[in-house]
C-alpha cells in the first residue's frame, strides 16, 4: 500500500510539508449539477427568483468559498488563488456548473475546484428552495488538473 502522506510515522493527521516544492503553474477543473424542480427551473428561467439573481449569486459565493477553502479543509493549505472561473449550463431543469482554479502555488487547486463547485450549487438550492426543496444536487467531480509532481488528471467517465 502507498505511503499516505498526511499520516505520520505515529499514525497521525498532519499537514504535509510543502516548503521545499518548487511552485509551479497549476489548474483544477471540478464539476457538478443540480436537478431543479419545475417551479424553480421556471423561476430563474424567468429571472423571477425572490431572492435575486440566483447565477450571479452562486458565482460570487463559489470564489468567495475558493478562496477559504483552507479553512474547511483541516489539511489544506492556503494558497495564492490567481484566477478562478464559474461556469453554468442549463440543459433542461438540470444546471451544470464548472468551476476553474487556476494559480502558481507548491500544491494544487483540487480541493478549491471541488468547494467553488459544491459551494455554487448550494446556493443554488438556497436561493429556490422556497420554490421547490425537491432539488437533487450530484456529480460532483474533478474534471481535470495539471500541475505538480503528479502531472496531469483527467476524468474518464
């Protein structure tokens, strides 16, 4: 079995130590979606939402949660965010959103692509709940990376 690098020789949680990795350029792409119910779906095609402007919303909550995303993750590192992009598709009632991390930084963006993601559609639910609580949130996954030691992710569903 592979060595696990968050665990120390005594068997504990512990920070990996990323001092002496060279930075390099890095990207994350994460993805999810959410299946809307038909009032909401109705609701923000005709950007009659009551709490607003449910894409705008979700985009500025997801960077705001990219850029914490150390501080839900016990064993992330902070990281110097150089961009970070949200995108929506609608297919239907079902919205995909994309999220994008992009930065030069000794660790990698995943964990921040996953909480911009994850973060987007929970707004999403938040801001029509009040229309339809029978929302199905899914799929979420790590679409690419590249960067590091490791090199380069991609999905292959």
């Amino acid at each position: 079995m592979k060595k696990m690098s968050h665990i120390d020789e005594k068997g504990n949680a512990r920070m990996v130590d990323v001092s002496s990795k060279e930075p390099t350029e890095r990207t994350a792409v994460a993805s999810g979606c959410i299946k809307l119910g038909r009032n909401a779906s109705a609701a923000i095609e005709d950007d009659s939402v009551p709490k607003g402007d449910v894409f705008s919303t979700a985009r500025i909550g997801a960077i705001t949660a990219v850029k914490r995303t150390w501080e839900t993750i016990p064993l992330c590192h902070p990281l110097r965010i150089g961009g970070v992009e949200i995108d929506f598709n609608r297919d239907g009632n079902t919205v995909e959103a994309t999220c994008t991390v992009k930065g030069v930084e000794s660790t990698g963006f995943e964990m921040e692509a996953l909480i911009g993601v994850t973060t987007a559609l929970l707004i999403i639910y938040d801001m029509t709940k009040a229309l339809d609580r029978g929302m199905e949130i899914g799929e979420v996954r790590l679409i690419r990376k590249s960067g590091g030691k490791s090199g380069e992710y991609r999905w292959q569903g």
